[in-house]
C-alpha cells in the first residue's frame, strides 16, 4: 500500500554543441533544460491503478487484478517470454509483449500519436517493473510537462524518467528519500542508474531504437560523449525558441553524411572544427562554477556563432533559423540551432548583464514571426522527488486537472 503524496521531476535536454558530429563518432555535449516534466502520485482506489495526462488527453484507469493476470498471460503464452525475467531491465521490449500490451489498451497497431505511446509506455513499464520487484500498488498518476512535444527537446524521455522513478519507489525498488519537511531530494547514484536504464527501456517503446542520451540527461542533467562526464554545469540563462518547423531527422543526417562523402576534403575539417568546440566549450563550463567570471560568456557567445555557421556548413540549417538568428543579433544576443535543425528549435544565450528590457523585446520580436519563445536555463538539476506543496501554484494547478 502506498500512503504518501509526492511529486517527481524531470528536466528536457538541449544540446549546446555537437550536434550531427556526434554521429560520426565525435563529440557532444547534452544539458539539462530547465522546462520539466512533473508526475503526481497519490495513494489511488483500492485494487485500480490510473494514469491521467492532461496534455495529450489521456486518462486510463485498469484494476489491479487484470494487469496482473495480463502480466502472466504474457509471460506464459509467448516462446520468447519462458519467465518473468524476460522483463529484466536490460532487454528491449519485445514485439509480442507490445501487441499484448496493445490489444489490452485498445490501441491499433503502427498507432504513433502521443497519447498511444504514452499509454503504451506506462502499461509496459508498470507490468516490466512489477514482474521484477512486486505488484505495483494501488496508485493514481498524473503528468504534465512544460515542454512541447516533437520539438527535439526530450519531452518523451522526461516521462519515461519520471515514470520509471515513481514506479521503481512504489514498488520499493528504490527508496524515498524525502524526509517529513523536506521540499526536494534525490535519489543515490546506484538508485539513478536504475531509474536510468528503466527509462531506456520506455524511450524504446516510445521510439524503438533511441540513443540514450535524452533519458540520461532526464536522470542525471547532464551528457556528453568524452570520459569522464562532467559533474555540474553552470546555470546559464537562455531563450528557447521554436520555428515551428517540422523536419525530419533521419532526412538531415542523411544529408550531412551524403555531403561528407561528396566533399571528405572540405567536409571533415568542419567536423573537426565542431569536435574542438564542444571540447573546448565544455572546458569553460567546468571552470565557471569555481570561477564564474563575466569574461566568460564572450568565448561561449563565439563558440555559438562559429558552430551556427559550421552547422549551415553542413547543410542543416533553415531560413527560419537563420531569421531566428538574425532576430537575436539586432538585440546584440547569440544564437545557435539545437538538435537536427532543419527547423526546430535554436537557443540563444543570455549573459548575466542582459538587461530585462533587451530580452523582452527580443521575445516579442521572435513571437512576432510566429515563433514560440521561452526565458528558461540550462544547468538543471535531474529527476527530482518533490513534496507537493513545494512546488509552483502553476505546476500544482495543472496536476489538478484531472
């Protein structure tokens, strides 16, 4: 039985630089970005468990007995399910399971709405990480995010993170550490690696074959592709904006590994050049929580206007991006993409000393061509437990309304 009410957090991901590079085997540098995903949990009606997602228009309620009895059915009907441990952490979801899964939900097959595939996550990874540490008790869940869905910012891996926490501490696979009066706490490192690889395992549902690194920087706030990681980022003060562009990432670098074998020559320099800024770039970053200097935002300002143009480079940029850019210039701000580009989303820094007034009229004038523009940081903590009453009237607000 489950008595508390508690509330458990995730941060979105951006990335500062390396992106496409990465793919090619150089360097990246993922960060934590502080627009979060919040889950609600609250002892539920005895023998029912419910999931409500006000943004995508999900509420789901099942009773006990009949996922539990679903959870054997799978694992006794399947040649590829033999016992419970086929639901061990380490191993993909398998097609059978997700048919099962889906069949019980109600949900067509090849569906990929949002609400399918977050319906279809939680029922996976509520039966995987019941089979393995005890039923799940009676409970209702609520999520709700601050960040947009299809936008590349780790929206999906930000639930998973969340679901994953709540589950593995219902069903005492990890602790609660939040002590009576405490407002936050986190989880040990041997607690965060499992809630990590648990949500792998629902990113796979989600999107079948996801890199890792979203969900990684949902658990930890921070990923990066040299060893060791990086223990902290600086809190950095940026605009969010997205074009509104729809792209296709597989399109993008498809595109930029079709330029580099067209041109090795003049292409591989441009790798190389991006490969030495995220490096460089994340050097900084480390040197400024003990030393947080002014002298600093210069160098990450031109490490972001060089890496926009090595970007263009490599062929993914947009005219909406370039706008995007060129918008913030005018308010002497600096810009980048994030993610594939092609469209989606670009970042712009804003150094400790930029005035209100200076951010204001550039979100209006971002806003003015049909952009959407968030004042949020980089440097967030990972998944979070919260008392409820600690958090913000807004976030409290919309984990309500269901």
């Amino acid at each position: 039985m489950w008595a508390r009410e508690l509330a458990v957090s995730a941060p979105g991901k951006v990335i500062l630089h390396g992106e496409h590079a990465v793919v090619l085997g150089k360097v990246a540098l993922a960060v934590a970005l502080d627009l979060r995903t919040f889950l609600r949990l609250r002892p539920g009606a005895e023998g029912r468990l419910s999931v409500s997602l006000p943004g995508v228009g999900v509420l789901r309620s099942w009773d006990t007995p009949g996922l539990w009895a679903l959870r054997g059915r799978i694992c006794l009907n399947s040649p590829l399910l033999a016992s419970i441990a086929d639901f061990d952490e380490s191993k993909s979801p398998s097609v059978e399971q997700l048919d099962a899964l889906r069949e019980f939900a109600g949900i067509a097959a090849g569906a990929s709405a949002p609400e399918s595939l977050a319906t279809l996550a939680f029922l996976y990874m509520c039966l995987a990480i019941s089979a393995k540490y005890g039923d799940v008790p009676s409970v209702d869940i609520v999520v709700w995010s601050e960040l947009p869905t299809g936008a590349g910012l780790g929206s999906s891996a930000a639930y998973a993170v969340c679901l994953a926490a709540a589950l593995l501490m219902v069903c005492g696979a990890i602790s609660c550490p939040l002590q009576e009066g405490e407002s936050t706490a986190r989880w040990t490192e041997e607690e965060l690696t499992l809630i990590n690889s648990w949500a792998f395992r629902g990113e796979r549902v989600i999107h079948g074959n996801p890199s890792g690194v979203d969900n990684a920087v949902g658990t930890w706030a921070l990923w990066d592709s040299l060893p060791p990681v990086a223990s902290r980022v600086p809190t950095l003060r940026i605009l969010l904006t997205n074009t509104k562009v729809p792209r296709s990432t597989k399109v993008l670098v498809a595109g930029v590994k079709e330029k580099i074998l067209k041109f090795p020559a003049i292409m591989n320099p441009v790798l190389d050049s991006i490969d030495a800024i995220s490096q460089e770039c994340q050097s900084v970053l480390e040197a400024m929580p003990a030393n947080p200097s002014p002298e600093h935002y210069p160098v990450l300002e031109e490490f972001f206007d060089i890496n926009q143009h090595h970007l263009n480079v490599l062929g993914v940029g947009h005219p909406s991006l370039d706008r995007l850019c060129q918008v913030t210039a005018s308010h002497s701000l600096h810009s980048k993409l994030t993610g594939a580009g092609g469209g989606g989303c670009g970042i712009t820094l804003l150094p400790p000393d930029t005035s209100p007034l200076a951010v204001e009229a550039a979100k209006q004038d971002l806003c003015a061509c049909g952009f959407e523009c968030w004042e949020t940081k980089i440097g967030a903590p990972g998944v979070t437990l919260h008392s409820c009453s600690s958090l913000s009237a807004q976030v409290l607000h919309a984990l309500t309304q269901s």
